[in-house]
C-alpha cells in the first residue's frame, strides 16, 4: 500500500517469518513475538504495531541504522531468548534545514530537520498520520446508515544532539504512538404501543510512550563512555457502553437500562545505564558496563458499572513491581587477520515481590575466513528472559499483557548454538 515498512523487511530475512497475515510480529528461529528484544534509541519497544498489526510502529524517514541480531548476541544485549532489533534514529543535520513530505494511500508522512545552532545543536522531528477514517467517512458510512466506525493511528519522532564541546555531547530523543478504533451504532423500533432505542459504542485504544535522554563522553582517543536514562511505556485501553430505553407509550412510562466495561492494561519501564567501551589496539574492541530497570506492571483493571448494580465494580489484578539488574563485559577480538573472536559475560538478576532470580550468561562467536570470498561462522549464546507475553492468538487485536515472572511462573531461558558458511559474491 505504498508504505515502506522496517519490521516487513526484516520478516523477508532467512530465519525470520511474519505469522498470520496482517500480523507485524517477528518469529526467529521459532521464538515468539515477546521473545525479540526491540530497541529504539536503546530503549524497549513493548508493541511495534499499527492497524492491527499491518503496519510497524517505526517511521522509515526517522530512522537512521537498523540492525537486526538472530545467533551469537553480544554479552551487551539480554532480557529475551530469540533475537535483538536494534533501531537508531536519525540525529539531525547540523549544517543547513532540511524537509521532506510523502502522501500515501494509507497514510501520509512529514519531516524536517536543521541545525537550531549551526554545528553544535540540531534537531530532527517526524510525524505520520493515517486517514482511513477520512476515506472511510466519504465512501462507506453513506451505506451504512446508523452505524459509525472509525480508525486511525499517528506517530511522532523527536530528536535532539547537542555537542557540548570536543569531549561532550548531549542526545535527547522521544517517541509517542497511538492506535484508535471506535464504533458505535443506534437502533430504534416500535412494537404496538411501545418504542424501543438501543445505542452502542466501543473504543480500543493502545500506544507506547518513549523517551531517552544520553551523555556521551570522550574520555581519549582509546575510551569513551555513555550515561543514559530511559522511560518506556504501553498502554491498552478498551471501552464498551450499552444503554436501552424503552418506552410505553400508553402509560408515558420510561425504563432506561445501561451497562459499561472499562478495560485497561500496560507496563512502564524506568532505567538506567551505563556504558563503557575501550580500544586498547586495532585487534581489540571491549565493552562494559551495567543496566538497571525498574519494570511497573498493570496486567489488567477492570471496571464494570450497570443498571443492576448501580455502582461500578472494580475487578483488578495485582499491580506488580519488579527490578531487573545486569551487567556484562566482552571482547571483539581479532586473534589473526583470519580469524577473529567476540567473547563476553552477561549477567542478570530479577527482584520480584519476596522472589529473585539470577543468571550468568556466556557468549562466544567466531568468524574464520577460508578465503577471499568464503568464510565460516560459529556461535554459542545463553539468554534469559524475566517478562512473559499473555496474548489472545485468535482475535488478532493488541489484547496483549506483559506480567513479570513469579513465585510460580519462572523465567525463560534458552541455549543457542549456530553454524554458518558464507559466501560474498
């Protein structure tokens, strides 16, 4: 339909397929969709779809670099079993302001981006909006009398880098998506003397909010570091109102009757992190460093109200709180010009109500070049991942929970080991 689509290319990938039609989840080698860790800016993606699932949630115009890793993970990556999807936004030029604009058939798309200090601050900003609700309005709600629907979605890419001076540079960078279906419809009737109206509406609404703030330092020429705090969160919201009003006309008696069902779920992310990489040659790249989390879970909230009870009932699962420590350090290692080694150490702990959980987590992977143009390729990773994904396969909604794991529920876990041959042509 005219979009260019990140996660739709990625599900073209060996290893990699997309699911049910219309679904913009990733299965690698077998995993899940809850089983790939989505970066953007270093920051969790908890849901990356629009319009139920057929589009991602990622803006081709702000993207920068998109690297997708499905064997021999870094000891840097942790928290899922099956793949990592790191995704950069763009930072921005520094020299001269710069826009472009495209109309699609779903949606339409705008971004501009320029120095607001030439050579030291510059920004970049992205929208995209859909308008199927417009198209819709025009062509099909003039068949269906009575009855409304409506959909759309937008997103907002915001970035801005401020160089400091030689040594310091400063990067802030947010994103805010939201999906919104409703409908609604009214019916009315008369039987003898009495006239009966029924009005309808539902709403499904569910959107992440994303925002990082990064420092990087240069210490020398061999080390640099980078501070970061995070803030991610998705939300899900369903709203269901029935109300019935009959009338008897003979007696001018009228009953009115309502019901409502309120539904909400998400998760929130706070974190932190530190990283460190230091080159003390050309044969070697080390990197180190620690994350914190702090993972606030709403499984589900329940508000029920109708003419029955007349008040409403909250039926709510427990709010969960949970801390994820790691910790890692590796090595990319070039031994001789043929071979060459990234070996590290990943570390993980999970505090949850009285429970804790830890991990240790070895990688290694090897590349040896045969010869010019062929080379092998081995690896072996461990991974451990504290969250689980309680979703509803049937209905192909965003019904999805996010729930920590517990006392009776473990974390997953998983031993990968890969074999290549590859050959540049």
């Amino acid at each position: 339909m005219g979009e260019t689509d990140v996660i739709k290319i990625l599900q073209l990938l060996p290893g990699v397929q997309g699911g049910n039609e219309g679904s913009s989840g990733l299965y690698v080698r077998g995993g899940g969709p809850d089983q790939n860790l989505i970066l953007l800016d270093g920051v969790p993606v908890y849901n990356a779809s629009h319009l139920y699932g057929f589009f991602s949630t990622f803006n081709a115009d702000a993207i920068n670099h998109v690297e997708l890793v499905k064997g021999g993970f870094p000891a840097r990556y942790g928290g899922r079993l099956s793949s990592v999807v790191d995704i950069s936004m763009k930072e921005g030029n520094e020299s001269k302001i710069h826009g472009q604009g495209s109309i699609g058939v779903i949606s339409s798309k705008f971004v501009i981006e320029g120095p607001i200090k030439k050579n030291r601050t510059s920004f970049i900003i992205s929208v995209r909006r859909s308008y199927l609700n417009l198209l819709k309005a025009t062509i099909i709600n003039k068949q269906t009398q009575g009855v409304s629907d409506d959909y759309y979605f937008y997103d907002l890419n915001a970035k801005i880098n401020h160089r400091i001076n030689d040594h310091n540079r400063i990067y802030l960078s947010a994103y805010v998506g939201n999906d919104k279906a409703s409908s609604g419809g009214k019916e009315s009737f008369t039987r003898g003397d009495t006239a009966y109206t029924s009005n309808s509406s539902s709403q499904l609404m569910w959107g992440n909010l994303i925002t990082a703030a990064r420092w990087n330092h240069i210490f020398n020429k061999k080390l640099f570091s980078n501070l970061s705090a995070t803030f991610s969160q998705y939300r899900l919201k369903v709203i269901n109102e029935t109300s019935n009003t009959t009338t008897h006309m003979a007696s001018d008696f009228v009953e009115n009757q309502f019901y409502s069902y309120n539904y909400q779920s998400g998760i929130r992310d706070f974190a932190g992190r530190f990283d460190l990489d230091f080159i003390p040659n050309p044969s070697h790249y080390i990197r180190f460093g620690a994350h914190a989390i702090h993972h606030d879970f709403t499984p589900g909230v329940l508000a029920l109200q109708s003419t029955e009870t007349l008040k409403s009932q909250d039926v709510s699962s427990n709010r969960t709180h949970a801390n994820e420590l790691s910790a890692y350090a590796e090595d990319d290692w070039e031994l001789t010009s043929k071979l060459r080694i990234n070996a590290g150490l990943h570390a993980s702990a999970f505090f949850v109500d009285e429970k804790h959980y830890s991990s240790l987590q070895p990688r290694v992977a090897a590349r040896l070049l045969l010869s010019r143009d062929w080379s092998l390729k081995v690896s072996y990773a461990t991974m451990q991942q504290y969250i689980h994904l309680l979703t509803n396969a049937g209905i192909g909604l965003p019904t999805d929970l996010w729930v920590p794991a517990t006392a009776k529920i473990g974390p997953q876990s998983s031993k990968q080991a890969a074999l290549g041959l590859a050959r540049t042509f």
